[in-house]
C-alpha cells in the first residue's frame, strides 16, 4: 500500500479472461507495445495453486495504460481478454478474502434502517 502502491496501481492494468496457460513472458511480449513492461503478475488460486484466469501488468509509465487499452478484447492464446486498468477495482481481489461485492458492508447499514422504519412500504427485498 502507501504512496508507492497507489503510484504503481495508477502505472498498472487488470487482464482478464487469460489463458491458464499462459506464462509471465507471453504477457509481456502481448502488451510491450503499449511500452516497456516493469513486471507481470499472474493471479493464482491460494488454496489449488491453479491460475485464476486474470493478471496484473504494471507499466513502467502511465501513457502506457491508455495505450493497452488497444488490447482489450483482443485475442491471446485463441482467447478474447479483458483489459482494464487497475486503480479502478475498488477491491484488490489478491488480497480479499471475502465474497465480492461493490460496497464495503457498513454501507448497507442505512438501508437496512430505513427499511425498518417502513420508508419503502414495509416491505423487505422479495
């Protein structure tokens, strides 16, 4: 995290949909176009070990981001990837263990009191 984190998030992209056979270095010859690749990281299930099917790759700079754009939905390895750039995701899927969902839990609080307070009717989610 810190400073250096967010600076290397803003330098970084999310692919998705990615071969489980892909390696690091297949990744980095797809996107070097884009500019000079500082480091690839593919995404691994803790518990298997297998692939998740998505990786992070971290530019060395930023205009290198808007140039991978280029990328999304193009094919590697017979496959259509999904390019996005990484300081968007809210949550940093390696490092969280709970169930995704786009608003941390002490967001929901306020509903769940309005709802009490019969503001929609009275009637809960069917």
């Amino acid at each position: 995290g810190g400073e250096a984190g967010m600076e290397a998030d803003s330098r970084s992209i999310h692919v998705g949909n990615v071969d489980y056979g892909a390696t690091v270095q297949e990744l980095e010859e797809h996107f070097h176009g884009c500019g000079p690749v500082n480091r690839v990281t593919i995404l691994c299930d803790k518990f298997t070990g297998h692939p998740k099917g998505f990786a992070y790759i971290e530019f060395s700079n930023k205009d290198s981001v808007k140039a991978s754009m280029a990328l999304d939905d193009s094919l590697f390895r017979g496959r259509q990837i999904k390019v996005t750039p990484k300081r968007t995701n809210l949550l940093d899927l390696e490092n969280c263990s709970l169930p995704f969902s786009p608003l941390p839990p002490f967001l929901t609080l306020p509903t769940a009191a309005a709802q009490e307070s019969g503001q929609d009717g009275g009637k809960g989610f069917a």
